[in-house]
C-alpha cells in the first residue's frame, strides 16, 4: 500500500510518510543525502502490524529547504523531530535512523529520553573512520548537482561502487531524490554544498557532544554495521575506535555485521538477513 502523506508545520513545513499499523511506531530518519524513500526497501519487513514514520529533513525530499544555509544542521534537525514525534507520535517512538540519522536518533535518546523506546543505528552513531570520511567527500563531489537526462542518471547510478552488485528496484527510488526539468535534465533536490557543510559542522563537535551523553542513554539499543567498504576494504565507516565510543556511551548496544553491505546498501538494499535482523529486535522492543 502506498504511504499517507503528512505535512507537519514546525520551522519549515515537514514532510512524512505514514505506513499505518496497530502495534507501536517507528520514526526513520534518513542519512545526510538521503530523504525518507530510501528506506523503502525495509518496510516490507516492518509493516505489517508496526505503524512506521518516515521524515524527510530539512531540505530533503518534499520537506521545505530554507535559503538561509545557517538554518541547517544539527540542533535544526532535532527541532524538527521533535516537532514530528510531538504532531504524530506523543506517545514516543523506536527511532530507526542511517547515519546521520543514526547520529539525530542518539541525540534524542539522551536529550528527549521519554519520546524514545528504543534505539535501531544502521552504520552510524560516532563519526565515521577517517577514510569513510574522505571517501564520503567523494561521493558528495561524484552527486553532479545536473545531468542531462534522466537516463544519465541511472548509467551512473547503476555504476557507483558502493550500490554494486547493482539491484534496478533501487531506480525508483534513487530517481525520488531526483527534480526534473522540462528539457529532459535532473539534478539533485539536496544541494552537495549543503551536505558538505552539514558534515563540517558534525565533525566539529559530534563526538565530544556524544561523550557527555555517557549514562543517558537507558532504552535497547541495536547497531546494524556494514563490512564493506565505499570504494574498497580500507573505508568502512566503523573501525574498532568508533565501536569502542558507542559502546562506551551505549554500553546496552548490541553490535551485528550485515554481511555483503556497504554503508549504503545496508539500508538501500534488499537482504533477508538483515530483515530478520530488525523485526526481531523491534518485536522484543515494541511487542
């Protein structure tokens, strides 16, 4: 069934995807170029029977872009999910979020604990290792912000290391992302500079924020990591460092490889395992 579409007025109007279901709610939160459909390719694991919330941040898919470039980042981000669980969830959420998002799910659990029932991280939480950093600064320089078309698109879409072995359902999805233009060209909906910018500032202060949330952090908590790397063995996002940190802060978290993943494809892909992985966790957390 397709989602309801829901437009929530906070700062910027927000725009969410609702799959309706009866046994309690996840909130997704997608990664830093992401918007709430990549997460499509789990919801078949989810819903039916849990009611699943998909936002698009700021920016983002069919949410409101602010001109103001200082009006993005982090503690922007929390206010609008704050204004999201509070229009359409006030009872409180497992909040299931991608990298960036992974790292806005942890800020919530610690600051808003009640709004949050447990904690489902996919490849993200601490700041990446150093080399899925650099190698992140090429992906967000390989996203031309225009094409000329949209099969362009897909030729390079479909050759990106870190989506091999290339799956075709992802088009529709990737092609979400996508505003096309009456002569036939696409470009992207989120801005590369953004992203750039977004990724700055959270490197800043990220991890030093995350060490002051140690003890704060009490609902269940679960880590899906990637084995594989960007573009090669060398780039995976978590290294032994960045576990140790989560761990340190989380002690609770449990830590499970999704083998055959990489960063991107452990959420925008289709693996049995992993779907397994997450519905027995939100079943022991939601019931």
């Amino acid at each position: 069934m397709p989602p309801r579409i829901h437009f929530v007025p906070a700062e910027v109007r927000l725009r969410v995807l609702e799959w309706p279901g009866e046994k309690g709610t996840l909130l997704a939160l997608h990664g830093l170029t992401g918007y709430a459909e990549t997460f499509l390719p789990l919801i078949p694991a989810l819903n039916p029977p849990y009611r699943v919330l998909g936002m698009d941040l700021r920016g983002r898919g069919g949410s409101e872009g602010p001109s103001d470039e200082a009006a993005y980042g982090l503690e922007a981000h929390l206010r609008d999910i704050a204004a999201v669980l509070e229009a359409l969830a006030p009872e409180g959420a497992l909040l299931m979020g991608h990298s960036l998002g992974a790292i806005l799910s942890l800020a919530v659990a610690a600051e808003q604990p009640e709004r949050v029932r447990g904690l489902l991280l996919f490849d993200g939480g601490p700041l990446p290792a150093r080399a899925f950093s650099e190698s992140l600064a090429q992906v967000l320089n390989a996203r031309l912000e225009e094409l000329p078309s949209l099969e362009a698109f897909r030729e390079r879409v479909r050759a990106m290391p870190f989506l091999q072995p290339f799956d075709e359902r992802l088009l529709p999805i990737l092609e979400a992302g996508l505003i096309r233009e009456p002569d036939g060209r696409v470009r992207m909906k989120f801005p590369a500079r953004l992203g750039m910018k977004e990724a700055a500032e959270l490197g800043a202060i990220w991890n030093d924020r995350l060490r002051g949330y140690a003890g704060r952090i009490r609902c269940p908590a679960l880590l899906l990591k990637a084995p594989v790397g960007t573009f090669g063995p060398h780039d995976r996002y978590f290294t032994e460092a960045e576990e140790h940190l989560l761990r340190e802060v989380v002690p609770q978290v449990r830590i499970v490889e999704v083998p055959g993943t990489t960063h991107y494809t452990i959420v925008l892909g289709y693996h049995a395992e992993r779907d397994r992985i997450v519905r027995a966790f939100v079943e022991e957390v939601l019931g």
